[in-house]
C-alpha cells in the first residue's frame, strides 16, 4: 500500500458531520452586580445575545446559565433532552435553527455557556469558516458585555460519525479522508488560533451488550458481570496493543465519559459523566477502565486517544486506519454480527483556548 494511501482513512460517503462550539464566560460577582438577581442578568444577557445573534446571521444558538453540558446529536427531529447535568441536542444541521435560554430560576451559575451550532451543509468543510464567525460574534458581544474584565473560554468540538461495518451492510462507497489537525486546516484557511491552544483527538464507539454477546459469555442467570466485563477489557487491551494504540478507556458504569486533555483541564467525575483525563504528549501506556462485575450495563463505551506522534504532517489518517484495524479485531474476539449490528465510530477533535477581549490574540 502507498504512503498517500495509508495516510488516508476511507470512510463511508454517509459519514455525519456535527460541528459545535461554545464561548464560556465566568460569572464573576462584578458581573452580578449589574442586575438584580440571577433571573434578570441572565434574561438580558440571552436577549443581548440572540439580538446579535440575528444580526450575525448565525441561526442555531442555545445560552446555558445552569451549568449542564451540551452534547450535540444528529437527528431528523429537533430536540433538546435536558437531564440533571447535561442537554442533549437532536438537530439536523441543514434545517434547524434555534434561539433558546435553558436556565434554572435562583441558581447562580459558574458559568453563561453560549453554544453555536454549526447549520448548512459540508459541515467540516466550512469549519474555519464558522469558527471565524463565533470568533467575531465574541468581539462583538464583549464590549456590549456591562464588564470588560471577563474571561472567556472558547471550545470548537468536531466529530464524524459513522458504522465501521457499513460495507458489510452493502453499503461501498467510501470517501478518503486525511483528517488533518484542527489547527492546520484554520492555518490554511486564514482563520487565526492562539498557537498555545489545548487541543485534543480521540475516537469513541459504544458497544451494545446484546443478548447474544452475552449468553457467548456468561453462564444463565448469574448475578455477577465480571466475565463479560473482563473479557471484553481483555479482548480490547489486546487489539489496541496490536496495532500500538496507548491512550485507552472502557467505561461499563452507565456513565456518559467525556474526554479531556489532562495538561489543561481540570479531571473530576459526577454523577452522570465519568472524566477521562489523558495527556497526548505522554508515550507511556495510559489504561483507564471504570466498571463494575455487579452492574449489568446496556452499553459499553470505548475510547482511543491520539498521541502527539499520531498527527502526522497529512493528518489523523494513518491513526484512524490503526484504529479501525483493531476495533475489527476486537470484535472478530466476540459474538457481533457485522452483518446486522452497527458499530458506531466517533473521530472527535477538540481545540480550546481563552479569548481576551481579542479573538486574534
């Protein structure tokens, strides 16, 4: 196989494409002092936004003044489903817009997190772009802001989706991606980052604990999960170990995880999201595993971190292929019909920074 040809991963043609970014402005007691109470400040500072929302012409928009985390679906029907500490978005980018507050009456929040939602098409295709967009939506929002000394955190999530065993379901076509860095592609298209910025790669998939994966493995009408559970930690150690993936996680305690660059954010767990806090710039094996032979979950969730080395100058191509390779093999170690079950494949990129009044600074 040519170089060119391992440096790009060929993905099927109706891979989705999601695109969100959040602009994270700390609630300070100097910004309270300007209102009255919480519900006021948060009220006016929805309106302010949405107001210039509309003259920026950017069209999905959610403000968040209860602290819950934002997780971006696709999806037909446009919906937000709130639970006690995230809100999940069901949206379909070429149709949907929105303009709402999710907030909480007498709750002071940590922080007003205002979240773009990319809309159109070519969603990874028009990144820079966007993303130059909320960059001068926040220029323009903070001098409206009633205090000038904020700190603002911007965060850009990315991901494509898709079933890794699509082919097996007649669907052929492919597209090769390079899947170059985030910071690359901006460069390339004129749209500036602090070169300092956090930034971060990984791939999730979701495994669901079928019946048949089950009666393979444990013995009927047991009570204690440790086999399955062990065997499928086992299984997968292995597959990634072949194929030199060091950055790894299996979370089998009904907790959604959430990945972060343990260099700049800070790791803590709660009650929905079990933190995954790997540092790419580290060579040594990084093993996380958080279940529990007591608890019979329906999902078991996997995560592959890219390593610094793993960017190559064309992109996250040759590591996409890496990974791809081993999720087949661990499933080739299981009962999973390929034929009839989907394995969903997330490639997620993160960047994050702070903006100071600035964007391009």
């Amino acid at each position: 196989m040519s170089l060119s040809h391992q440096q790009k991963v060929y993905i099927p043609k109706d891979v989705r494409s999601n695109q969100y970014i959040t602009a994270e402005i700390k609630v300070t007691d100097a910004l309270l002092a300007h209102y009255p109470d919480y519900k006021t400040c948060y009220k006016t500072l929805s309106r302010e936004i949405f107001n210039l929302a509309d003259q920026e012409d950017v069209r999905n928009i959610h403000v968040i003044t209860n602290d819950k985390l934002p997780v971006v679906r696709f999806h037909t029907e446009a919906y937000c489903f709130p639970t006690a500490e995230q809100i999940i978005f069901f949206y379909n980018p070429e149709y949907h817009e929105a303009q709402t507050l999710h907030s909480q009456d007498d709750y002071r929040a940590r922080k007003i997190r205002i979240v773009f939602l990319a809309t159109g098409d070519e969603i990874r295709s028009n990144s820079a772009s966007f993303h130059t967009k909320v960059q001068d939506f926040v220029a323009k929002l903070v001098p409206q802001l009633p205090e000038t000394e904020l700190t603002i955190k911007i965060r850009d999530h990315q991901h494509l989706s898709y079933d890794l065993f699509a082919k097996a379901k007649g669907n052929k076509e492919t597209y090769g991606y390079k899947l170059r860095a985030i910071g690359r592609r901006y460069k390339a298209r004129n749209c500036p980052i602090p070169e300092d910025h956090g930034s971060i790669c990984y791939v999730t998939v979701k495994l669901p604990l079928s019946r048949t994966l089950k009666q393979a493995i444990l013995p009927e009408h047991t009570t204690d999960f440790t086999p399955l559970y062990q065997k499928l930690e086992d299984a997968f150690v292995q597959a990634a170990s072949a194929k030199q993936l060091k950055r790894i996680a299996m979370v089998a305690n009904g907790l959604t995880p959430l990945v972060r660059n343990s260099k700049y954010d800070q790791v803590e767990g709660t009650d929905e999201v079990q933190m995954l806090g790997f540092d790419p710039n580290l060579e040594e094996q990084q093993f996380v595993s958080h279940w529990d032979g007591k608890h019979l979950v329906e999902m078991v969730s996997f995560t592959i971190v890219a390593g610094k080395k793993d960017c190559k100058d064309a992109g996250f191509g040759r590591f996409m292929n890496q990974v791809e390779d081993a999720l087949k093999g661990f499933t080739s170690a299981l009962a999973f019909d390929k034929t009839r079950e989907s394995l969903i494949v997330r490639f997620h990129q993160h960047i994050s920074y702070h903006s100071h009044n600035n964007t391009n600074n």
